[in-house]
C-alpha cells in the first residue's frame, strides 16, 4: 500500500525505533531528528512517519501530513531561535537525494549564498 513501511528504507526504521537517531520533535505524523552529517549549525531532517520516496509525492498523496512537515520544521527553529533558515527537499539523485523517503532539511545557524550549489 502507498505509505507503508519499506524494508529496506533507513528512515522507516528511524520510525519504527529500530535505528537510533537524536529525535527534537515527535508528532502523531511525523518525526523530527538531527541529521548525522551537519551542514549547518541546525541541521535537522523533518520526515513523515508514513513512506514516499519524495515531498511531491508525500504532497500529493497525504496533503495534511506535508503540511504538518513544514509547521514542525517552523517550529523547531522557533525553538532553536532561528530567525532565518533554509528548508529544502532534494528530489532525485541529480540533486543529491539519497535517501527516498520524503524528508525536509531545516538548515540554519549560518549564513548561506543564493543560488544554491
Ligand atoms: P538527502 O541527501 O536524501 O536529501 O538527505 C539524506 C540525509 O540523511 C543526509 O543529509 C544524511 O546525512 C542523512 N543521514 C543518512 N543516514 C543517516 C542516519 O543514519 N541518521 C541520521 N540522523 N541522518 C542520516
Ligand atoms: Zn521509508
């Protein structure tokens, strides 16, 4: 079924507590935990709890779960006293994805150049 835990996904088991992560945030939807490889100061991912390979999809299938990500990811940089930060979705491999389960990136605690690399 679309949403259903994956076997082979690393963030289902983050989900499902079988893989170890530093949760900030945790929502009947989602879960939100920092990344392990920081590229800013905040650098924390926001991820439903339910599977697809990417926000469009998520968005397109679970419109309510996609807008919870983007409340929490708000959220939490009110908590981390962000008042500016960046949240991206990389979609597809040409961007850098490479974990195919729908996940924003809050990046925030220094400065960043537009357009991005
Ligand atoms: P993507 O490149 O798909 O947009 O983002 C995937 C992110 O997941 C990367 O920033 C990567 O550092 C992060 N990541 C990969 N494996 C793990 C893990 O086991 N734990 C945590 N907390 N983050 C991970
Ligand atoms: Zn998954």
């Amino acid at each position: 079924m679309p949403g259903d835990p994956q076997d082979d996904c690393l963030f289902c088991k983050i989900v499902a507590g079988h893989i170890p992560a530093t949760i900030v945030r945790e929502t009947d939807t989602t879960v939100a935990f920092r990344d392990i490889n920081p590229q800013a100061p905040t650098h924390v991912l926001v991820i439903p709890r339910v599977h697809y390979p990417d926000a469009a999809s998520l968005a397109a299938a679970e419109p309510a779960v996609a807008a919870d990500i983007l409340r929490d990811a708000g959220g939490i940089a009110a908590d981390e006293k962000l008042d500016s930060y960046r949240i991206v979705f990389n979609t597809g491999t040409g961007v850098g994805q490479t974990v195919f389960h729908a996940h924003a990136h809050l990046l925030g605690g220094r400065g960043m150049t537009w357009p991005p690399g």
